[in-house]
C-alpha cells in the first residue's frame, strides 16, 4: 500500500462521520436485548448488501457478518462490533434517548444501549463504508462481525462470539488477526488503552450446593449444620487466592455474590446455596482455581459431616491481546489517535467474549474513551449505568482505527 503511507492514515470524510453519527443515534434509539438484535441486525445487513458485501444473517441467531474483497491478494482481516443492548433505564436528558421497553426474565423493563455497543455498530459501518470505497487499492480481505449477544445469551440461550465460532464463523475463512475496539467512560474522548497479553479477565460462575441434615435449632447434634459449613467453605475459599495462586503469575478475584438458606430462627435447614463469581488472568491459574475451589468445597464439608456440591459455568476466557499483533499495530493506533492520547491500559477485571476469538487467532482488542474533555472520567457515570454518556467526537477515531488497522495489517 505505497499510496497511503504508514505515517499517513486514512482520514473519514466530514460527511461520513456525521453518517456515522445519525447511525449511531438511530441505533441508541432502538436498543435490543441479546440475541434480540432483529431491528439492528437488518439495518446492519441493509448497509453492508448496498455497499455490495457477501453478507451472511443469523449466524447465532441474529448475527451479521460481511466479506469485502480487496482488488489485490493479501490477508484476511476481521473487524468486530457487538450489537446488544441492556435491561436499563435511561436516564440521561439527550434528545435521541432510549425510551425503548422489552421483556427481561419476564419483566417489562427499560432498555438502553448503557455499555455503547450503537457506538461500536455505527464504527463499524462507517468503517465498512470507507474501505469499500477504497477497494481498489484494498489488498487482502475484510471480515466484517457483527455479533450478538455479548452481554450474555438470556438463560437457557446460547450467543454471542463462542456461538458465532460454533457455527463456523472461521470455518472457511481463518483470518490472520482480528481487531476489537470498546468505548468506555474511564477515558477521554478519544483516548485508546491498549495493553499487550492480558487486558480483561476471565469470568466464570460456581454455584455450590451445601448438604446438611435439617433439625431444630436448640439440638444442633440431631443434624448436620449446612449454615456453619457454608461459613467454613466461604472463609476457607479465601485462602485459595491469598495461599494457593501463583500470584506472580497474575492477579485473580473469588467473590461470593449470594448466599442462601433457612426459614426460621429455630430450624437448622436441610441445605444452602452460594453462588459467586472468579476472575483470573492467567488461563492455567484459571484451571489450576476451578480445581482449588472443588477440593476446598468438598473437603471443608466433609470435615463437618455434609456434602458440598460445586458447579462451575464457565463464562468468558481472558482476553489477551497477541504481543506481535499489538507491537505492529501500535503505530497505527498512535497514528490515528495521536501518540499524546495513547496509553497502557491497567489490566480489568471486567470480561468480554472477544476473547473467543483472540483464542482462535491473533486478537488486538482496545478502549477507547468517550467522556469529554474537562470531565473527570474516574467519575463519570460508568458502562452500564444509566446515566453512561458517549461523546460522539469519538466515533471519528473508533471508524479510522478499524480501517487503518486494515491497511497498515496488510502492508506489514
Ligand atoms: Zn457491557
Ligand atoms: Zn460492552
């Protein structure tokens, strides 16, 4: 790609992005739940088909994905966008804002794009936009995802990435490195957080079913005490990280969430129920845990005569950028945003399924702010509240780094 230089990136048009602005509006008006994605979906498919894309619907049930083929031969490129919405209530005073309402676990609640994915959705149009503009001077291929459901399938569903890869979204086409971008108020308008090898943990669920023997409280010795075992488990389990973990290694959390059993003061009951969730950053600490919580589970009740029965659902990988694929596209990234506004990313605790596909290929995945200029982003209303404000100056970025990404991967 001599004609556009690495020190040059390619610029939107002023027309363009407030293209991507209206889309981004548009969207952020009509929020949809995961797997959900029907309105979304369509104008996402109508867009691609008028640019003259291969596009595929429905992949994990309301999944889009588009291929764009560059004149001249080279990689295969694969930029991700999640679509889904949130059960949240708007509470922000914009004129474009959500008043949308959809069923939740049987409830009519309200629903907001709180985590920004209309942002990631409009980015990625105007992205797709641009390069088939400049298809003629494209080499290789662009993979274009549009994926469902990242927030999490609703129960008993499945969706989102790992689904997508179920269904063979890699199958016939592997691409050779796959780029993400999450807006997020903990950076200013602008601002990218990138971070080489792990970025986002891991986030798996346990349930653990505690099993004692029901009696009557002032006869403690007629039964088996599920509540003092649950105690022991909960405390027990703290050693896991602070005794058990390589925590050289990496950092990791075990946090319990719900604790539940009995009726009455006076009745030892029958059984408790704890649920919690674990982070980790290390895929083998991740195993290593899941194993640590069984044995201490397990043994802790023994010793107190009850049984313990974990369960663990596990949720999303780490997300881990690919160091190779970061170091080269680091350039980019500092090109289009400006060096000045590019920085190393703490790690989070947070998880995100592109994780999926970072396990299948090279993955680069990044932050890039949306609280303005002069706020303090520590403060300003987070992913996921109600009040989450996206400054649209950061759409322009989000659009040129995805078609940058594009260029400058194919040229190394
Ligand atoms: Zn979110
Ligand atoms: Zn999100």
């Amino acid at each position: 790609m001599a004609a556009l230089a690495a020190d040059d990136p390619v610029r939107i048009s002023a027309e363009l992005e407030q293209q991507v602005i209206e889309w981004r509006r548009d969207l952020h008006q009509h929020p949809e739940l995961s797997n959900r994605e029907f309105r979304t979906a369509k104008v996402v498919a109508e867009h691609l088909r008028k640019l003259g894309l291969e596009v595929q619907t429905e992949v994990a049930h309301t999944g889009v994905v588009g291929i764009l083929k560059g004149a001249k031969p080279g990689p295969v490129v694969a930029l991700r966008a999640d679509m889904d919405a949130l059960p949240v209530t708007e509470k922000t005073d914009l004129p474009f804002k959500s008043t949308a309402t959809a069923e939740y676990r049987g409830e009519e609640v309200g629903v907001m794009h709180a985590c920004g994915h209309d942002m990631h959705v409009a980015m990625l149009m105007g992205a797709a936009e641009q390069l088939a503009a400049l298809q003629n001077e494209l080499a290789g291929t662009v993979m274009f995802i549009f994926q469902p459901a990242e927030e999490g399938a609703p129960k008993g569903e499945e969706g989102g990435a790992e689904l997508m890869l179920e269904q063979g979204l890699f199958a016939d086409l592997k691409p050779d490195a796959v780029f993400g971008i999450h807006v997020w108020s903990a950076g200013t308008t602008g601002h990218i957080g990138y971070r080489s090898g792990p970025l986002m943990a891991s986030s798996d669920r346990f349930e653990i079913n505690v099993k004692g023997r029901q009696t009557h409280g002032s006869r403690p010795w007629g039964g088996v005490d599920p509540i003092v075992t649950a105690a022991q488990i909960i405390n027990n389990t703290q050693t896991i990280i602070s005794r058990q973990v390589d925590i050289t290694k990496a950092p990791a959390v075990v946090s319990f969430g719900i604790v539940e059993g009995g009726v009455r003061n006076n009745i030892i009951p029958d059984e408790v129920y704890l649920e919690g969730t674990i982070r980790n950053f290390d895929m083998d600490n991740r195993a290593q845990i899941f194993e640590n919580l069984k044995t201490t589970a397990e043994h802790t009740a023994a010793s107190s005569g009850a049984e313990a029965h974990v369960h663990i659902d596990e949720g999303y990988p780490v997300t881990i950028n690919n160091p190779e694929l970061t170091a080269q596209m680091l350039p980019t990234i500092e090109q289009v945003a400006g060096a000045d506004k590019v920085k190393v990313n703490p790690l989070v605790t947070g998880a995100e399924d592109f994780s999926f596909y970072a396990l299948e290929v090279p993955g680069l995945f990044v932050f890039l702010g949306i609280t303005p200029e002069g706020q303090d982003p520590a403060t300003a209303p987070s992913n996921h509240s109600p009040y989450f404000y996206a400054d649209e100056d950061a759409l322009k970025v989000g659009t040129e780094l995805y078609v940058n990404w594009v260029f400058d991967y194919a040229e190394d």
